[in-house]
C-alpha cells in the first residue's frame, strides 16, 4: 500500500512540475486569462470593439472562427490598433476562445 501512495505523489509531481513549454498560463483546474496579442504604432485608442470566438471540448473537437478578420467583421472596423485574445477553461473539458480587436 506504501508504494502505491508513494508512486501515486511522485507521478502526481512530476505532472505537476513538468509540461510543455507554453507561451500562455494555464493553470491545471482554472483558466481565465486575458492576453495581448498586437498593438499597432497609433497613439489612439480605437472606438470600436469585435469579437470572434471558438470552442475546443476535450481538445478533441473544435468549432467557430476566431480570426481577427472576424472580429473586424463583427465590429465593423476597417483600421485596427489594438488585439487581444481571451482563454477560459475548467479542467480543460471546455475550452473558450476569443479575439478581441479594438479599431476604427
């Protein structure tokens, strides 16, 4: 019984401690963060807002456009200054994606 507990706590570990190199946080139960993703050279903020999104379940399946050329579609915006990204999932079950572009 010991070696299995001890097995299970170093297995547990190692998946903690270990992983793939990523350029996004991802937490292991939650994540819900905001990123940047390009900034243009314009010193004025943009007056307009589009979103695009997609969702992934189970990293198996995945649907939707979450194209900047979307979200400019969906905001009516022609010049762009601004775009971040969105990330949100639980457990990596259900996994929301969304472009958020700032623009004229």
């Amino acid at each position: 019984m010991k070696n299995k507990l001890k097995t299970l706590c170093v297995t547990g570990a190692m998946m903690t401690l270990t992983g793939c190199g990523s350029t996004v946080p991802i937490g292991a139960i939650i994540t819900d963060v905001n990123l940047p993703i390009v900034a243009t050279a314009v010193n004025s903020e943009g007056t307009k807002t589009g979103e695009a999104s997609c969702v992934s379940y189970l990293s198996m399946v995945a649907k939707g456009d979450c194209s900047i050329e979307a979200a400019k579609k969906n905001g009516k915006i022609t010049t762009v200054t601004s775009v971040d990204w969105h990330y949100d999932t639980i457990l990596g079950i259900v996994n929301n994606y969304k472009v958020i572009v700032h623009g004229k």
